[in-house]
C-alpha cells in the first residue's frame, strides 16, 4: 500500500481513528488485534492477529459474536 497522507487527531484519551480506507486496505477488521511500536521516531501500527478480547493473549481463542475470549477468560467468566 502505497502511502495515503491521511491526517488524524489525538483525542483527549489519545485515541485516533484510522479510516476505513485504511482498515480496508490493511484488513483491520473490527476486534482486530494491532501491534503498535514506534521506528525511527515514527509510529508503526500493524496487524497482530487475532486476540482476547480481555487479556489480548492469542492462546487457545474461541470466537463468539465477532470477538475472541481464551481459555482462561472464559474459564473465568463461567465460574461467575
Ligand atoms: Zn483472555
């Protein structure tokens, strides 16, 4: 993907939204799970692939309603 020059703003918690052209392009799927670092003093956000909705581990997922939950989350959440 070629570079896009897309201009965002850090909002008051420090979030931004990366837009949907973005998203598309990169295939950050809602519940996505991304990595950040920082490089050369630039911000590097890419895909990391599926995560726990909870604990952001990315052992033994279940997918349930479009979110991931491991083992220990859910094993968590049963004994509630
Ligand atoms: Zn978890």
């Amino acid at each position: 993907m070629k570079a896009a020059g897309y201009l965002v703003r850090v909002d008051e918690l420090g979030r931004i939204v990366i837009p949907v052209r973005v998203r598309r392009a990169l295939d950050f799927d809602k519940g996505a799970c991304l990595e950040l670092f920082t490089e050369d003093n630039t911000l590097v956000i890419r895909k990391y692939g599926s995560c726990c909705t909870f604990c952001h581990s990315d052992e033994e997922l279940t997918e349930h309603m479009d979110k991931f939950i491991c083992a220990s989350c859910l094993q968590k959440l049963m004994a509630k």
